[in-house]
C-alpha cells in the first residue's frame, strides 16, 4: 500500500514537471511572439485604428495620462505575439493532454486545434472589417450634433479587443458542436429539434454582447451565430456517422 502511493506520488510529480515545462515553452513562445510584434506595433495600430478614422476622418484619438498610449502599444503588442505564437501555445496544449487520451482519440487532436485556431481567426477578422466599424460609425453619430466625441486610445482599443475577442470565441460554435456530438453529450437530431430555441438565444446572446441597441448591428452577430449553428449540425452529423461503425460492435451475449 505503501508502496502504491510512492508510486502515485512520484507520477503526480512528473506531472507537475511536464506542466512546467509546458507552461514554460508557452510563455518562451509568447515572449518571441511579442519580441517579433514590437517591430510592427504601429502598423498594427493603424490597423486597429481604421474602424475610427473611417466614422471620424481627421480626428485623433486622445490618451489621458501620460503612460495610456505606451501600454496601449503594449497590449496591441503582446496580442499580436499570442496570435504569432498560438501554433506553438495549442502544441504545447495537445502536447500536455495527448499522453492521457486513447490511441483513437490522438487523431481528433490536430484537426480540432486547427479548426479552433481557424475558426477564431475567422471570427476576429470579421469583427474587425465588419462589425466593429459599423458599431463605430452607429455610436458616434447616435448622440447627434450637440455632442462632440473625445475617445481615448485606451478606451478605443479595449472596445475594439472586446470586440474582436467575443466574435473570436463566437466562431468557435461549430467545434464546440462537433465536439460535444463526439463525446456524446448532444445529437444532431436533438440540435436540429431545438434550432427555434437556439435562434431566439443567439438573438438573446446578441443583444447582450453588442454594445449598440439597433436591431441592425445585433442581427451582424446573431447571423453568423445562426449560420454556425447549422455548420455545427452538419459537422456533427458527419461526426456522428463516422462514430457509429465504432459504436455498433456489441459484446455476445452468454449462452
């Protein structure tokens, strides 16, 4: 018994050593994503800044203490290094969680990692050139004449990574689905029963998350939220066709 549990201490501790290692890669990773997006941060800024200079051409964003701008710059910068360094993040992830799974379940690894990633992308992108300069262009002229706007860098680019980063994870639906069939917890056949209800929630979810009441800029989120629901009942019910030869071999029953 004793001898048990000296071995399950001393697995217990590899553990915590794979984990460190990981983590430490990880933020190595992070580290040289930042290093390489420092060299671009103003091009990155002006990236960021086209949803404001397209509502309001000739204005500038203000800061409004001295050390607003330089942090901005730096949380732009880092950002821009988690995205450069993601590939390497989700390997060190797979890397940390592959030795627990079956030798069947590997092979689900790289794909899913890869759609996730893709996915995100998607959705920032989207955020970016879409929906954010349409919110823009919607929030400055709402309070109409009498009002003139004073935007704060820091306050511009947290709206802006908001943004960005609720459509990222937004777009994750379809894996998440797909996910969530292959593990059994839904059925295409439950998801497509209740596509009424998941419809109303996207709209509920989209007016939570958009920061602008018109019905026009909540329908820019809740329609691709709607459209990936369906792409996540197609990818589930490929995923659950390709499940089921596994599924079907049931043990003979004893004589």
């Amino acid at each position: 018994m004793a001898g048990e549990s000296a071995d399950q201490r001393m697995s217990f501790l590899e553990h915590l050593g794979e984990l460190r290692k990981r983590i430490l890669w990880t933020l190595f990773s992070i580290m040289g994503g930042l290093a390489i997006a420092l060299n671009f941060t103003d091009r990155l800024m002006k990236f960021v800044r086209r949803p404001f200079d397209q509502a309001l051409p000739g204005m500038k964003l203000v800061f409004l203490y001295p050390t607003e701008a330089f942090w901005v710059y730096m949380k732009v910068a880092l950002i821009a290094g988690i995205v450069l360094a993601m590939p390497m993040v989700l390997y060190q992830i797979w890397a940390f969680v592959a030795p627990g799974l079956h030798a069947h379940e590997r092979r689900y690894a790289a794909p899913f990692v890869i759609a996730g990633s893709l996915f995100f992308l998607i959705g920032a992108t989207f955020a970016q050139l879409v929906v954010i300069p349409f919110a823009m262009r919607f929030l400055v002229t709402f309070p109409g004449p009498d009002l003139a706007p004073m935007i704060s860098v820091g306050s511009y680019v947290d709206f802006v990574l908001k943004f960005t980063l609720a459509f990222g994870a937004i777009f994750e639906l379809p894996v998440l689905i797909t996910l969530a069939t292959w593990m059994g917890l839904v059925t295409p056949q439950f998801l497509a029963k209740n596509r009424k209800y998941a419809i109303l929630i996207n709209f509920i979810l989209a007016a939570i998350l958009t920061p602008t009441p018109d019905v026009f800029n909540q329908t820019l989120m809740a329609g691709p939220m709607i459209i990936l629901y369906e792409l996540g009942i197609i990818s589930a019910r490929i995923v659950g066709r390709r499940a089921r030869p596994a599924a079907e071999p049931v043990p003979e029953a004893a004589p």
